[in-house]
C-alpha cells in the first residue's frame, strides 16, 4: 500500500477542562456538567461525606460555558454559550468553576509525554497539538496483514503515554498533512484514532459539513450552503474557476484545495507570540465612580497576572493596552508605547493608568483586559532602572482611575 511522505497527527484532547475536573470529582463521571462557574460555586462537602453541587438552574449573571462533559453536550449544551441559556437547556445540570491553574498543569503534562514518543510537536494551545510523525521509528512498519499498523501502533503509543501521564483521554487524528488530520481527530471522539491516507478522502471526507474544515468560518459556510455546497464533497465537485469566481482568487483556490485534501503546511514547533493578555468579565456591571476601588483591586489582579505570564514565558515588552466594554457592548481599546520593555507589574499597571486616562467613563463596565505586546525576550532587555523602563510614567494623582 501506498505510503505518504509526510504522517501528521493531530492530538485533541477529550472535553478538556470538563476531563481535569472529573479527576478531581470522579462521582461526576457521565453527568452532565458544565465548566464556567464562580468560586462560589464550587462543590462542598458535608459532614456525611457527601457533596452538594451547584446546579445549572441557580446561575443568575453574565457568565459563558467554558466547556461541557459530552452528557451535557447531548443536551445542547456547548463552549462559549451564555450560562443562563444553558440553563434553559439543562436546568439540572451541575455548574463547576474553572480553574485554569489546574488545566495549564494537565496541558504540560500531556505535551511533556507526547515528547517521549514523538517530539516534533506544534502547540496549538491548552489542549491540542500538531505532531510529525514522520520520521518516528517504527511508523511506516506493516503489522500483520495491517500496512498502517506502524502508524496506528505510534498513535496508540501516544494515546497510552497521555493517559498515564495524566489519567485523560484524547482523541488523534492521522494523515498526511495537517488539514486531514484535524478533521480525523474528530471523527472517532472521544478517546478515538482515526488513521487515513488520500484514498480515505472520498468516503470520510466529503460526506463531512463544509464547516468541518478549518478555515471554513460561519460566513463562508452560510454562504457556501446558499450556493448550494452543503458539503466538503459539494466543494469538491465544483468548478475551480466558478470557486474564484465566487469568493476571490486565494480563498477560491484555497476551498478547492482544501476540499481535495492538499495542504503543505510544517508542523511548526516554535513560534514567538504576537502579545500575551489577561481579561475578566463581571458578574455584575460596574461603576466607575461607585465601584472604583473594586475596579482598582481588579486591575491590579490583571497586571499581577500578566506579569506573572511574562515571567513564565521569560517575556518583557513595550506596548501595553487595555480593553474595556461597556453596558450595551460598546467595547473600548487604548495603548500605550515605552521607551524599553517592561515585565513588572508596578510597571505594567503604571502604563494601565496612563490608557485610562484617555478614556470616558460615561457607562458602566462589563469587562477588563490587560495586553503586552512588541514583546521581546528577557535576555534580550539590558538591565535599566523600572522607572526608566516604564517611561513616560503619570504622576500618582492621575492614576487614581481605578
């Protein structure tokens, strides 16, 4: 049997966050439960031993899903849905906080045991990663009358090296190109290996939802089904030059492209980040005037936070910004460029007062972020003074916003 130049994995792991707390509360295990709660809403347990849990049908606030166990996806319940709609949907279903310290330790250890077997890896976030598997000892092996049995057998590997890592499951997906393989991962969830080579394409490919390519967003699929290509095999079939026609030269090409499951791209195995941020939504809209104090302590939390990320990530940088959106989702961004990289969180919050200034607090607040970018390593910053760094600085009675 033919075997491709390249085999890309793509490793996706099952219900992350919802997974992490399931170790932590395997009692949970086939409920349905949903991850996006306060600390509040943390389970307690009673003198009996028991555990008394949040339910979904309690929540009152402007919370969103973080992710849901797959029970609770069955009862429509999805990431990025406002919770108080998921309690339409799942009143009975039980609320968990998110405690993404947790989820980061998890997110290490797996990619730490995917490096054992295979270590080309190219992190795509918390939880999946893009692995060449290419030159993986053993992958091009037959097992048996299996000419993929080396392939399936390295993709078993890493699935057990996950599990004993952290106690997880995931789900991969193995091709030859990184396109395939992120929709391979998908076909066999959960704790699935889906292994496909270019003849597969027809029957596991095209029958697919035009959306589950990657790159295929909500504007282009509604457009796509309005043309009558409901599927990755509709966009197959369709003229070439009708594609461009439609939707421009690159994109055009590109669908047609993707639909025939041609894609170069490396797995890229280090890259430098653009900006790092940190941002949190209220529970409540906050005043400017009424809540200034709770403002300033949750800013300050902010700036800590993201100075704590510069430092992990061994990062500094010169342009700070902030974001703020107002009742009614009127959303507000100012930044502010230093002479010299900074990292500390004195400096970071200094440069925060600076962006407030500039901005009118006439409505109430609903969100705050904190962005660093122009971002440069810090064996890269000569050692200065902060004061120096974080220049121009405001003097202290105009940084009494927040």
């Amino acid at each position: 049997m033919y075997q491709p130049e390249r085999w890309i994995a793509h490793l996706d792991m099952d219900a992350f966050y919802a997974s992490v707390e399931l170790l932590r509360y395997p009692q949970l295990k086939g409920e349905a439960v949903v991850i996006g709660g306060r600390r509040a809403d943390a389970p307690q347990q009673l003198e009996d031993g028991s555990w008394k849990y949040s339910k979904l049908r309690d929540y009152t606030g402007r919370g969103v899903v973080t992710t849901s166990t797959y029970a609770a996806r069955d009862l429509g319940v999805f990431s990025a849905m406002g919770l108080m709609k998921a309690a339409l949907r799942a009143p009975d279903a039980i609320l968990l906080p998110a405690d993404f310290d947790s989820y980061r330790k998890y997110s290490r250890l797996f990619k730490a045991a995917v490096a054992e077997v295979a270590p080309v890896i190219e992190d795509r976030g918390i939880d999946e990663i893009y692995i060449d598997l290419t030159d993986v000892p053993g992958v091009r092996d037959a097992v048996g009358h299996d000419p993929l049995g080396g392939v399936k057998a390295v993709a078993r590997e890493i699935k057990n090296s996950v599990g004993r890592a952290t106690g997880l499951t995931c789900s991969i997906g193995v091709t030859p190109n990184k396109l395939l393989s992120k929709i391979a991962s998908e076909l066999d969830k959960p704790d699935g290996i889906s292994v496909l080579t270019l003849d597969d394409i027809p029957t596991r490919v095209w029958p697919l939802g035009a959306r589950k390519i990657n790159g295929i967003g909500p504007k282009a699929g509604d457009r796509l089904v309005k043309l009558g290509l409901e599927t990755v095999g509709d966009i197959a079939a369709a003229d070439p030059a009708w594609l461009v026609e439609q939707f421009g030269d690159s994109y055009g090409q590109w669908l047609h492209a993707a639909s025939h499951g041609r894609d170069s791209r490396p797995v890229v195995t280090h890259s430098e980040p653009v900006s790092i941020s940190r941002e949190t939504t209220f529970e409540r809209d906050l005043s400017a005037v009424h809540d200034r104090a709770l403002l300033g302590g949750i800013m300050d939390e902010l700036c800590e936070s993201l100075s704590r990320d510069l430092a992990r990530k061994h990062y500094a940088g010169k342009t700070v910004g902030i974001k703020l959106r107002f009742e009614g989702f009127v959303t507000v961004t100012r930044d502010q460029t230093l002479k010299l990289p900074i990292a500390s969180a004195t400096d970071i919050r200094h440069a925060v007062g600076l962006c407030l200034k500039r901005v009118k607090f006439d409505k109430r607040l609903r969100l705050m972020g904190v962005r660093i970018g122009n971002l440069v390593h810090t064996s890269e910053v000569q050692a200065a003074p902060a004061v120096a760094r974080a220049e121009p600085l405001a003097a202290p009675d105009n940084l009494s916003l927040f």
